[in-house]
C-alpha cells in the first residue's frame, strides 16, 4: 500500500511541474526536462523544481536550477 501511495504522490508531483512549466515558461516542455522529470522518484527533489518554476522567468534558469539538485 505503501509504494503505491508513494508512486500516486511522485505521479502527482511530475504532473504539477509539467504543468506549471507549461503555463509559466515553455509549451510543449522540451524533452530534456521531461526526461529529468520522468527519470526522478524523489518527491522532495520534483518540489524543489516545482518551486523553482514557479519564481523562476526563463526555461534557462530552469535548467540550471535542476542540474544543481
């Protein structure tokens, strides 16, 4: 039970990010990011990246910001 909760909360966390990158920054989101995302399990690093797009004004800063951790 426990996994599957986990695997709903990484599923949930990637779909808000692709979504805010959308909206905010780039659309469609380039493959680049979208194989960072799709390769990462770790929900607290998804939120980090998640916030980061939110206060963050261009795809570049983006990148940058996921490629430090």
């Amino acid at each position: 039970l426990k996994r599957g909760e986990d695997r709903g909360i990484v599923l949930k966390a990637r779909q808000d990010l692709w979504k805010v990158i959308r909206r905010r920054l780039i659309d469609p989101v380039p493959e680049d990011l979208l194989l960072a995302i799709e390769g990462t399990n770790d929900p607290s690093v998804l939120e980090k990246w998640f916030d980061a797009a939110l206060e963050l004004s261009d795809v570049g800063e983006l990148r940058k910001a996921m490629k430090s951790g």
